[in-house]
C-alpha cells in the first residue's frame, strides 16, 4: 500500500504545474513562494529548531498560546512553521513572534520530502489536527527525528477511509511517540488506527493568545453603535444567501438592522457581492478610509485577521460551516468576547465544544431562515444579562495548555 501511495504521489506531481495553474488562477496560491512546495526552500537559521505542521489558518491559530511559550524559552532557537494555504501564509506574517519562520509545505514525494527533513533538521516534528502525510512521517521516523500529533482530529468519515488500509494505517500511525487528541472520539479512532501512546487533556482551541491585538476603526465602531448589529462569520457557499435571507425578514421589523458577514475565504468576494445584489441589499465591504452608507444592509468583512476584533461590536454571532456538510467552525473565539452562538445542525469537527456551550445555554442550533429569525428576533429583544462564561473557557484553555506544554517539554528534553 506504501508503494501504491508512493505511486499516486509521483503521478500528481507530474500533473502539479497544471493544478498550480488553476489554483493561480482562482488566487490561491503564491505565485513568488510557489518553489518551496518544490524542494526550494528558505535559509535555515542556526541553533536548535523545532517544526509545526498544519494546513491552515485554524491549526495555526490553535497552536499561537504554544508558540508564545516557547517564544520565551531559552531551550529553543527557532521554530519552523509550515502550511498548506495562501490565507494561512497571510496571518503568520502577521505574528510578532521573532523565533518563527514560515515555509509553505512540500509536496509528499519521497525525494522532496528527504531534502526537506535534511535542509531543517527539526529536533522535533509537531503536525497539528489531522494532518497525516506518510512519505514525511516515514522519512522523520528513519532519521530518528521524534514526532507528535498535536490536537487530533479524526472524523468518522476520515477513520473509515483510513481503517479501510489496517496495515497501511498501522504502518504510519505507531510512528508517531506521542498523540495529544483534541476529543474523546478521536481518542477511540487512534487506537484502532495503530497509534501507541495517546493521551486526552481537551481541545486546545479552548486556549488563548496572550497577545492578542484588536483593531477596529473609529468610524465603524461609531456606526455599529446605532445600528441593530448581528453577524455570519466563517460562512461557506451558500451560507452568505442563507444570512441574506435573515436580514431581509429582521427588516420588517428592525429597520436600523445591519448584518455582517466575515466569509471564511475571502477570494470568493465577487461571488458574495454578486449574489447579494440579486436580492437588491445594499453592501458596503470593510475599507477603514471609506465611508460607510447610512442605508448599508450588508457589511462585508473582505480581509484576513479581523473576525476577532468585530466579535468585540456584535455579541449575536452565527458560525458558518454547520449548515453545509463541512462540519462546522471553532465557536471558542466568539464566546470569549461573551458572544451568544447560534450554528446548523453540521458541527461534527467541534461536537464536544458545542455540547459544552449548549449546556451553558449560550449557543442554539438551527436548522431554517424562519428558525433564525425567531431565534435572533428574542436575543435583540431580551433584556436579560448575558451569562458571562468567558473566564470558564480561558481556565479551561490554561490547564489544556499547560499539559500539552508539559508533554511536548518532556519529549523535548530527551533530544
């Protein structure tokens, strides 16, 4: 099967510079950083390194309170960060940490993964949620570079494909010293995949950043002030309809309504735009300098790394993903600026997080416009005090936090 695997890899990467070109031309990729997927990579600082791995903006920013640990630590010189996407490239670049570089990701093909490992030399390979990629992890276990998954992830439907391979799953996952699952579910998969050593402390997304920068323009903190504010982050195709649909019935009834919308991926922008003109709303996408139209119905959020300081205005926040098959986005962001949650049925990814957040009777599941209609018609009616559980969440996150520190401190210790 690892042959076979080898095989397809080979075969893709003959068919690359064609799907690079398509993703070029639906912006999703570098073009100036393109090589390092390639076995062409950035000068490696000297001293001693240590490498997370994960495919986008959420895996990075799951692991931010990590990286501000050992920022600080003396053992450490450097830490190497890879991913897979443009976005997540963008909010890395935006960290002040000093010890941080970031390369993109290379392709799993045996020899580029060989000069990879041979270039960086990490002391310690971290790959985050369910980033599996066995061609890399055969080649870090031969070299004797120790590995952990930090914060698994593995959905019912990604342990059948993998289970449907025993031996191949085997083959990859007893690789791994260490697997810090991120929910109990994960934790049964684990062990029927092979893997050896896994311990369960809770998600580390519940963590966080300790310096945390919120920013938002003065004239657009005055608008939302008068206006009947609720918001759609992280929203995926359709999603952005399925808001719109909303706003147009709060509106008969709240005419000083504004509804904002934070797409998950911003390069579907024109998409967004286009399908809200049909529904003749008016929209105004987020620029500082620009100002903003009294009658703005829709207030699009188009760039990357501002979700967090709009979750400071809006305290009703739907979280996308959960009305699509995708499995739904991390609510933890939203409740820790006392935000109530609504979400669709789809929240496989998170369903120990929204089960908490149910039993704390600040999230609500729906399954229909009417349904959040109704929903969000009462929450800008209540004149209830709002259940303050943010300092819950952030014990919570400090405790996950400090284990998976410790354990990742003791495998380090050794090398």
């Amino acid at each position: 099967m690892f042959f076979l695997y080898r095989t397809l890899i080979n075969s893709l990467l003959i068919l690359s510079p064609l799907i690079i070109l398509i993703r070029l031309f639906k912006k999703k990729e570098d073009s100036k950083r393109l090589k390092e997927k390639f076995g062409f990579f950035k000068k490696r600082p000297k001293g001693k390194l240590i490498w997370f791995h994960g495919a986008s903006v959420g895996e990075f920013q799951s692991i931010v309170p990590i990286l501000e640990k050992f920022e600080n630590s003396k053992k450490i010189d450097h830490i190497l960060i890879t991913s897979n996407t443009l976005s997540s490239s963008k909010i890395i670049s935006k960290t002040k940490l000093k010890k941080i570089t970031h390369q993109y990701f290379p392709i799993d093909n045996n020899f580029i993964v060989k000069k990879f490992i041979d270039h960086w030399k990490p002391s310690l390979a971290l790959f985050i949620d369910s980033e599996i990629w066995p061609n890399m992890i055969f080649n870090l276990n031969k070299e004797k570079i120790p590995m952990l998954l930090l914060n698994a992830r593995l959905t019912k439907k990604s342990f059948k494909r993998w289970n449907k391979f025993k031996k191949f799953s085997k083959f990859v996952f007893d690789k791994f010293d260490l697997c810090l699952s991120s929910n109990r579910e994960t934790v049964i998969f684990l062990k029927k995949l092979g893997a050896k050593k896994i311990k369960y402390f809770g998600n580390l997304k519940y963590s966080q950043s300790e310096s945390e920068k919120i920013s938002i323009d003065y004239q657009t903190r005055k608008f939302f002030s008068k206006k009947i504010v609720w918001c759609a982050s992280s929203t995926h195709q359709t999603e952005e309809e399925f808001a719109c649909q909303v706003h147009l019935k709060l509106k008969k009834k709240y005419m000083n309504l504004l509804t904002v919308i934070i797409p998950r991926h911003i390069d579907r922008e024109k998409q967004i735009k286009d399908q809200i003109s049909k529904l003749n709303l008016k929209i105004h996408s987020h620029e500082p300098k620009t100002k903003i139209h009294q009658n703005t119905d829709i207030y699009l959020v188009n760039s990357f790394g501002k979700t967090k300081s709009f979750f400071t205005l809006i305290r009703n926040i739907f979280l996308g993903g959960s009305l699509i098959n995708h499995g739904g986005q991390n609510p933890l962001e939203a409740v820790r600026y006392n935000c109530n949650i609504l979400h669709g049925p789809n929240v496989f990814n998170f369903h120990e997080v929204y089960k908490f957040l149910a039993n704390q009777k600040i999230s609500k599941k729906i399954y229909s416009i009417n349904q959040a209609v109704n929903v969000l018609d009462k929450l800008f009616s209540s004149k209830k005090t709002k259940k303050n559980i943010k300092n819950k969440v952030k014990l919570i996150g400090e405790k996950i936090l400090r284990k998976n520190i410790y354990e990742i401190n003791s495998i380090l210790k050794k090398v």
